[in-house]
C-alpha cells in the first residue's frame, strides 16, 4: 500500500500501473511458488484503494523464448484457461460493474507522512547507528495509521501541506530553512506536526549544524538535544502514560529549556538518562509539534502515539470533508480513528469529488474470514 501511496504522491494525482504480477516471477527457472489466484486479484483491488485508475499486468501470454520463459502471464504458453485466467475474467468484471462509482474518485486523507530523500540518501551514506534504517521507520507511523482505518499521503518537502490536519516527518536528518520555514507556516495555522529522533542534524550539503540540536527545527519543537545515544542492544524502555514500551535504534534525550512551551509526554526508564523526556509536545502558533526521541519495535508505542494525536485539541484546518471524513467541530477530537485492525486486514477509501461519496474498500490478506469493525461502527 505504501508503495501506491508514493506514486501518488509523487504525481499528487491518480495513477496507472503499468506491471502488476500475473504469476509466478521467473527468468531462466522459476523463482518462488504459486500463489493463489486470488492474490493477484487483492493485489489488483488494493492499487485501486490507493489511487489507481489502471491496472496492467504483465503478462498476456508466457514468452515461449528467452530468458523470461518461466515468467508467468495470464495464459501458459499453451492458451489454456487456467485458473489465472478465470480469476481474471473474474476482476474485469468487478472493476466493469464498479467503474461508474469509481470514476471521479480519488484517495482523500487528513494525515501525510513527509518524505526526504535527501536524508534517506544522506543515511544510505552515513548510516548514523546500527539500526538505523529512513524507510523502516517511516513504515511504522504508516503502519499505525493503517492499523487505525486511516488514509495515508506520502508528500515531500516542496508539496503544499496545509491541506493536512496532522503531517508526520520521520528523521528530517538533512533540513534546509525553506522546509523548515514551510512546517513552521503549517504549524502557526493550526497543523499538528511530528517529528522524530535524529531530526535537524545536517544542512543541504552535508554538514552538520552548530547549533543546538535539534537545529533549526529547536523553535518548531520547543526542545534541546544534549544527549544522543544509540542502541547497541543495551536495553532501554520508555514510560508513555501508564504504559512501559520498548525502545530501540537511537535516543535522542530531549529538554525542556526554561520558558519553553513543551510539556513531557514520555520518559526514558533505562541508562543515565532516565526520567528525561523521550516525547514531548509543544504549542507553536495555533498548532502543536511532537517531539519523538527514539523508536519503538512495539505497534503499541505508535498506536499510542496515534491516540494522543488524534485526541489533541487544535484549530487546524479541516481536510476535504466527505460522507466519512466528515468536518470536526473545534472541540471534536483532531482525527476520527477507527478500532484497531487484525495485521492481515486493510481498509482504504476512495472519494468522489462530485458527489462527495465514498467508496470504502476492506481488503483481507488472509485465507480465512475474518469480522472487522469499522469507522462507521458497521462489520
């Protein structure tokens, strides 16, 4: 889903994809086992939840030459209908019957995750800590926002935001003062922003600030970085309410200087540093900003995270409204979350901007049934 997501992103538009699997991948031999039919028709379903007006496959007809021989197609080399190809016949007649609701549509969301390549492609390079990884853990703020029934836009830093009600921003290790110009805006206006650990730590061109971390961003966040660990499996846990997660990868211990704004949401419990904020939360203009100094292998961290957001009181903007995301009174909670969804289960929606009716898509990755509850309260 991810992946559809920053396509979209990328264009800010639908899209088309141009070669979705149609079997089993192969070249010379085969390279990994069958999968059930079915699959490539989810697959297919949930590049449309994601944007898609198009989904081409590759391929028609298994290549009898070359190298790709044992690439499956749609069809073996025989033309037989299989059972691919009934599976197929199948979705064409799905997306027929369901194209008149779905022309016009497009994926409609309140909340964006950032992406930087810069700082991606400044940590290929630089990997900072052992356990570091850019894409990693921006996939667990994304995980967590799927997990409680939310649409998700990946954006980058030149994209206009202030459509968002909340915008996550997962290690801005290389930041710029255009960007941080462009997040400050969106906060002063009522947006509610997240930062992570390792934030504000270089500029364009590689070097590393001599300001206080976290940097340019400090004024944003309302915090200072003095102390940074890393995780060499030493242990470390965080207090957030009356929980205790795990936390793992980097520690950035965050202060709360005199007259600041900020408020500490979560302690560290391990190391010389424990009792000092590992998250924190600061009023900026008429947003909030969140400060997150480390990570966490525990979907429960983030889902708290999630709860805490979603439960603040702010003046930010309402998104585009639709028959579900419908606009929040000022003392409605910032983000409408749905129950927590099984791992294998996706629910994603497409909006119509015409009519402003939306298409909900419930996507079950297992091979069993299973009973959700949704946004709406319907199973």
């Amino acid at each position: 889903g991810a992946e559809h997501d920053i396509v979209r992103g990328t264009k800010r538009n639908n899209f088309i994809g141009m070669e979705q699997q149609s079997g089993k991948p192969g070249g010379p031999s085969m390279l990994a086992p069958a999968a059930d039919p079915l699959l490539y028709r989810l697959y297919a379903w949930q590049a449309i939840a994601h944007g898609a007006d198009g989904v081409c496959f590759f391929r028609w007809r298994t290549s009898r030459y070359g190298y790709e021989q044992y690439w499956e197609g749609i069809l073996d080399q025989d033309s037989y209908p299989n059972d691919r190809y009934k599976m197929f016949s199948r979705l064409g007649n799905e997306v027929r019957d369901m194209a008149p609701f779905l022309h016009g549509s497009t994926v409609i969301s309140q909340v964006a995750i950032l992406v930087d390549p810069e700082s991606r492609w400044a940590l290929d390079i630089q990997s900072l800590a052992p356990y570091v990884s850019y894409l990693e853990e921006l996939l667990r703020y994304y995980r967590a926002l799927k997990a409680r029934q939310l649409n998700v836009d990946l954006v980058f830093s030149k994209d206009d935001i202030s459509k968002y009600k909340v915008v996550i921003v997962p290690i801005l290790y290389v930041t710029s003062p255009s960007v941080v110009s462009r997040l400050e805006t969106f906060v002063k206006n009522g947006g509610t922003l997240l930062l992570s650990y390792s934030s504000g730590v270089k500029d364009m061109n590689n070097q590393v600030t001599n300001l206080t971390l976290p940097g340019l961003l400090a004024p944003l966040s309302g915090i200072e970085i003095h102390t940074v660990d890393v995780d060499y499996d030493q242990g470390q846990e965080i207090k957030f309410g009356d929980q205790m997660y795990n936390a793992n990868v980097f520690f950035d211990v965050l202060t709360v200087p005199s007259g600041s704004s900020a408020t500490i949401l979560a302690y560290y419990s391990q190391q010389f540093y424990a009792g000092q904020a590992a998250v924190t939360r600061n009023r900026f203009g008429n947003g909030l900003v969140f400060t997150v100094g480390t990570s966490s292998n525990d979907t429960g961290f983030y889902d708290a995270l999630i709860e805490t957001i979603a439960s603040s009181s702010s003046c930010s903007p309402s998104a585009s409204s639709s028959s579900t995301f419908s606009s929040l009174s000022p003392s409605s909670p910032l983000l409408l979350l749905g129950p927590m969804l099984p791992p294998s289960v996706e629910v994603s929606y497409r909006t119509n901007i015409s009519t402003n009716e939306t298409i909900t898509f419930v996507m079950n990755f297992d091979n069993k049934p299973i009973t959700v509850q949704l946004i709406d309260n319907t199973t």
